[in-house]
C-alpha cells in the first residue's frame, strides 16, 4: 500500500504519521492492522483523549467519526469530475487534458480551501465559451484554450467570472426602417 501524507493535516490534528498510518489501515478494514502495531505502536489513549478513537471494553479500537473524515474527501470527486466534463478536451487538434493526476490533486485542494470556488469557475468555463463563440461568429481573435494545468495553476477562470451572456447577439441594422 502506498500512502501519501498531508503534514498541514496532520500537524492541525496534532497527529503522528504512525498514528494516521495505523488509522488509515483501520478504516479500511485491512488485515495487517495488528501486524502494524507489533512494529509502531500507538498510544490508544492518546487517540481517545483527541476524539479519534473508542477504547471498547474487550480493549479493541473503534474509529470515531472524527478519524473517519480524515480520509474521506467529503464531495471534491464529484466536483473534479464535472470540471473536467466541463473542460474542453481539444483545441482544434491539440489536447488540452495534460497530467491529470497532479491536475486532480490540485483541484480538489483549492475547493477543499473554498468551496464556493467550483461553481464559480463551472461558470466562468460557460462564459468563457460562450464568449469565444461569439467571437468566432464576429471574426474576433481569442487566443487557443490554456492546458488545463495551466488554467488550474494560473487561476485563468477570473478572467471570465464576472462575464455574462444572457441576450443573443443582434444586428443593429434594421433594414427597410426609412422606407416606411
């Protein structure tokens, strides 16, 4: 099993990364749990005093729901997997889908940090759209679509937050008007 750690987490839980280590195999059900403990023991009163853990009367450890939320990622999937519905997959023909992986991880962090950031930015991918539709329709210039790294790491969605299209676009010649 590979685990990667999240200090900033652990330091504000003022957890060990044994301590977390051996919660995580718990959680999961895994077997090797007492295995775990042969080699890095934890100190179960400790856990308990924190809220992380029951000490139940047969001296076994349950989980509390505090430990449990330390692995769950409380919705920011959901919220990854419609941004990258929502971002285009091409740009004529060069992919804009790079390093998904690091581009995920990434994601979730800043709407782990703010919530509220994911409906903004589905937004402002919808205006942004919109927005070069229109110009393509006028024969305006947009400069090509940023790699999606890019447009996580350089915040490319304030360039479109604030932009609305709600009206169609209209001639403002009217023809034959003077006839009348």
């Amino acid at each position: 099993m590979k685990v990667s750690l999240n200090l900033t987490k652990l330091k504000g839980n003022k957890l060990t990364p044994s301590e977390f280590v051996y919660m995580l195999l718990k959680s999961e059900g895994d077997k090797q749990v007492q295995k775990y403990l042969e080699i890095l023991p934890v100190d179960a009163e400790k856990l308990q005093e924190r809220g992380f853990v029951k000490i139940m009367p047969d001296n076994s450890l349950t989980l509390r729901q505090k430990a449990l939320d330390l692995f769950k990622v409380r919705g920011c999937e959901d919220c990854w997997d419609q941004f990258l519905v929502a971002y285009p997959i091409k740009d004529q023909s060069r992919p804009l889908h790079n390093d998904k992986k690091r581009n995920k991880l990434k994601y979730i962090s800043l709407i782990e940090k703010n919530p509220d950031l994911h409906e903004t930015i589905l937004q402002a991918l919808e205006n942004e759209k919109e927005d070069r539709k229109r110009a393509s329709w006028i024969n305006e210039f947009r400069p090509r679509w940023k790699m999606m790294s890019s447009y996580i790491n350089q915040e490319a969605w304030t360039m479109y937050e604030a932009t609305e299209h709600d009206e169609p676009i209209q001639d403002e010649q009217t023809y034959g008007e003077d006839l009348i």
